[in-house]
C-alpha cells in the first residue's frame, strides 16, 4: 500500500513539472548569489556558477559594499576592474516567445556616462540602459523586461558594461528568462 502510494505520487510529480516549470527562471543564479562572499565584500571572478566572462577581466560579486542588492545580498558590477560582461548558455524552444527581464541600478555616486550597460540576446542588442546615480544615497533599482524569441535551440543572455571604464558602473540583478506561455 504504501510503494502504491509513493509510485502515484512521484507520477503526480512528472505530471505536474511540466507545466510547473514553464514560467520558471530558466537563468542558473540569476540571482547572482552564488557564490555566496563573505558579507560586505566583492571579488571578480572568471566564471560563476551559471555565468561566464563574455569580454573584459571577469565578473565583479559585490555583497553589501557599494550599495543595497535589489535582491538578495548580492549583485554584479558589470564594469569590474574594467568593462566587463557575462553571458550564459540556456536551452529555449524555438519559436516560443519568452520575456526577459532584470533590475538596474547606477551605481551610487557615478554619472550615467560610466553607469551604462548593454543586454543582448544571441548576440543582437535588445537593451541599453544607463541612469544618473550622482547624489544617491544607495541604489536605485529599475526592472526591465524585454520580448524575446529564440530562433535555435540553445540561447545566449549576454550582459555588457559599456561607457567610461573606471572600475565603476551599472549594476544587474535578479536577471529571469521564462517562457511566456
Ligand atoms: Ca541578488
Ligand atoms: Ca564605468
């Protein structure tokens, strides 16, 4: 009785995860809380769990020293120790629209001229964004969503600093790829 209750419910489960999972984040830590630094610390780092260095010298972790994280304890500092970017590989459908979406902030004190970042998906540009963080206190974080659909099987979220590379510049955070249906 009792392997005939577990066999029924690990079928509910295969069932369910289907459907469960189609407005799921397809992004591997886009949260960018892994890996977990000690608090009010930051390190660049080549690769992190999800992510890879797409250009530039690596992927810059702040956990709680530059500003407060839209999410979480942590975000990236797309402008590292240079203009830096960061991409992952994620597998889409073809043809299935999907949204991708993610926070901003300028980093607080900085001019929208070194805050400003680029997102592109398969390598097409589908979004700039700077803002003015001069005179802030903290950060300033904004959502951003942007229609995307993929035409292969495997697709690249890519994001990229851009503008003055100081060292300083435009924060992500709780990035999100989900299927739109
Ligand atoms: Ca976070
Ligand atoms: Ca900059």
């Amino acid at each position: 009785m009792k392997k005939q209750q577990r066999v029924f419910l690990w079928a509910g489960l295969a069932l369910a995860m289907p459907f469960g999972s189609a407005n799921a984040n397809l992004l591997v830590n886009g949260n960018l809380e892994m890996p977990a630094l000690a608090d009010r610390s930051w390190q660049v780092i080549g690769a992190i769990p999800g992510w890879t260095t797409s250009f530039g010298p690596g992927i810059e972790i702040q956990n709680q020293v530059a500003g407060t994280s839209f999410d979480g304890v942590q975000h990236v500092e797309l402008d590292s120790n240079a203009n830096s970017g960061m991409k992952q590989t994620v597998a889409t459908v073809p043809g299935i629209p999907y949204l991708l979406s993610f926070a901003y902030s300028p980093r607080p004190g900085r001019p929208a001229t070194d805050n400003g970042i680029e997102v592109y998906f398969n390598g097409v540009l589908v979004k700039s964004v700077t803002a003015d963080g001069t005179g802030l206190p903290d950060t300033k974080w904004t959502k951003y969503s942007v229609a995307v659909t993929p035409a292969t099987n495997n697709s690249v979220v890519e994001f990229r600093a851009v503008g003055t590379s100081t060292s300083f510049g435009g924060y992500v955070d709780d990035i999100i790829l989900e299927a739109r249906r």
